[in-house]
C-alpha cells in the first residue's frame, strides 16, 4: 500500500508538471488584473455618455488644465463652468432643487465641506481605479493623508504647497533687524504690519491659523495687538509693501507679487523665515485643489474616469503646468520650487475639517475680538 500511494503522488505530480509545461508551450496568459477591466468598462460606458460636466475654479489656468482632459480621452466632451468660493455654494444649492447637472466639483476645502453637509456629494473611494492614484508612495504622506472631510470619504486635496506667510521689504528692514516670526510681537513694528484681513474667511485667517498653531494663543494675541492694517485688497496690499508704505506684510498673494517682480520692482520683498513653521514652511494647503464626486451626476462614468485621470500623474501633470500649483503627487512636475515642501520635513494640514474649529475658526474669532 505504501509503494501504491508513492507512486500515485509522483503521477499526480508528473500530471501537474505536464499540464503546466502544457500551459507554457500554448502561450497561455494569465486573466487581466480586475482593475484594469472596471477601467475599461468605465471608458466605455463614459463614451457612451460623451460628456463630463465639471465646476472648477475661477481664471483662465483652470479651465485650460480641465480641458486637457479631452486630449487624453478625444470622446469625451468637458462642460467647464469657474465659480469663485461667494458664487460656488448659492448656485448649487440654487440648481439642485430641481436639476442635476454637475459631475464634478473642484474647489478649495472651506467651499467643500458645505456640499457635503448639504448631501451633495458621493463617497469617491468606490470611483477610484487606478493602482497609481491609490498607491501611497505616489502622495506626499501617503494617499489617506489627502483627505480633507471628517470621514474620509468625500473631499480629497490633490494639490498641496507650502507657502511663506510673512513677507518683509529688506530695502526697509536690513536682516540684522528681522529674522525670525517671533519677533513681530516687538513694539517698533506696532503700525507697520498690513494683513490680508485675518477676520474673514481666506488666506488671512489661515496665516493666522498657521500662527496660532505654530506659536501659541499668546503669541498671536500679541501680534494682534501690533495695530494691525487689515485689507481685502490683495493688490494693494502688495503695492504698499513694495513701494515701502508698510515693510511687512501677512497673507502676501505671490501672484501679484510676481507681476511686480517680473517689472524689476518690488525684487526686495522676500518670505521671513520661509523654512520655520511660523514662516508657512510646513503647512500644506490644497488651494483651490479639491476634488468631489457630484451625486445625482448626469454622467457617473464619465466623472469616474475624469477624476481617475485628474488624480493620475498624467493628469497631475498638466494641473501643475497650467496652473503652476504644485502637486501633493511625488511623480508630478513642480510647478513653484519655493512652493515646494522641503525633504525631511513632514508638512501639516490645518484645512482638514477637523482642525478647522479648533484653529482656522479659533483664529479668526480672536482677529474680530482684537481688530476692530
């Protein structure tokens, strides 16, 4: 019995071994990866629909990064509308009462986290396909790290920068006079600090979150009580540093600085301690970079594979090209190198939504209490 089952177990593994070599000398192949068949039901269906209809934001740079989309995917109309964060809530809220027209929405946290309140959104881990757009090593702390809402489900940051918060005319304070953050609480600065108001809703008050995070409730009510200039004019707020009416100013737009710089004037005005947490060096914020899945699309396969593509290296890619934001994918072209978040150093996010009560919301109430 013993020799039987001996020899009963080696023709069974010969058999095996034929089969095999049987398999091989065939050009057997073995099945395609179960992803890569959703994606290509996906396309398919998407061409059937023809049409993704996305809300991004406002200016020229977003809607051409959009529109690239068509490149890739030639059958596949882009319906683009840019709504601005006074304008995006209203009109949805406003459309939704009676049509559904939207498959996509890119925006910045603080505009997303109302459309989910509201029910408008879909979970967007179930549209996800890509190997590339859910692997970790291709994101900046890992693909979770971009989730902005509560559960983890809804709004995902795809874009992420670090960016100065402070920024000071040297033609007006040489460097031995001003190196670090902490030093703003100083009296000979009283008057001298203009802020992208720090009471509203915006960059201001995200400095200002950044500073309550980075140096305390106590530093920032100080600072508060320099005499602070606050305006709304962005503009302005750089014309007056550059031509030397404030030498320090908070809450900068760099992109109106450039303008100047790219003339010759302003060359002077530069980030105060950029690479410390108070100077902004390691805070990373997504911008207008956002993405949500519209529920009720009209178009659920067209969205799956356009926001698959957005979140894609390729699609990142372009986002950063057209727009010059950098891209929280490792992979992806850089667009601002200064924007760019500094090796060795892991980067906070004071925008997720959890963080924003106990920092955003806090800061700007002790802006309005302090600044009147």
């Amino acid at each position: 019995m013993k020799n039987e089952r001996g020899m009963i177990r080696r023709l069974s593994f010969l058999l095996l071994v034929s089969l095999m070599l049987a398999a091989s000398s065939t050009g057997a192949q073995s099945p395609a990866p179960a992803w890569k068949s959703q994606w290509e039901a996906s396309v398919s269906a998407a061409k059937g629909e023809g049409t993704v209809a996305v809300v991004g934001p406002p200016g020229v740079q977003w809607r051409q990064a959009t529109m690239e989309f068509q490149k890739a995917f030639p059958a596949l109309k882009v319906e683009f509308i840019g709504l601005g964060g006074s304008d995006l809530i209203p009109r949805i809220a406003a459309e939704r009462r009676g049509k559904f027209l939207w498959d996509v929405i890119i925006t910045g946290a603080s505009r997303a986290f109302p459309l989910k309140q509201a029910a408008s959104l879909d979970p967007l881990t179930p549209a996800l396909i890509l190997p590339e757009v859910l692997g970790d090593a291709g994101w900046i702390g890992g693909f979770a790290d971009g989730w902005m809402d509560r559960e983890k489900r809804f709004v995902y940051g795809f874009m992420g920068e670090v960016s100065p918060s402070v920024y000071v005319n040297r033609d007006m304070v040489p460097e031995k006079d001003l190196t670090s953050v902490e030093q703003l609480t100083d009296q000979k600065w009283r008057g001298k600090i203009i802020w992208n108001d720090p009471r509203s809703p915006g960059s201001g008050g995200f400095e200002a979150a950044n500073l309550l995070y980075a140096l305390g409730e106590d530093f920032l009510m100080k600072l508060l009580k320099q005499d602070i200039i606050p305006t709304k004019d962005l503009r302005q707020q750089v014309d007056w540093i550059v031509r030397g009416k404030y030498p320090v100013a908070i809450g900068l737009d760099y992109r109106f600085l450039a303008e100047f710089q790219k003339q010759g004037v302003g060359v002077a005005v530069v980030p105060l301690a950029p690479e410390t947490p108070a100077g902004g060096g390691h805070r990373l914020s997504p911008g207008f970079g956002c993405v949500m899945l519209v529920n009720r699309a009209p178009h659920p396969a067209a969205a799956k594979v356009f926001i698959n593509w957005l979140m894609s290296r390729e699609g990142q890619d372009v986002y950063v090209k057209e727009t010059a934001v950098n891209s929280r994918r490792l992979d992806a072209v850089t667009g601002r190198e200064v924007a760019r978040p500094k090796p060795g150093i892991k980067p906070y996010n004071l925008n997720k939504e959890e963080l924003v009560p106990l920092y955003y919301d806090k800061a700007i109430k002790m802006a309005k209490e302090m600044i009147k």
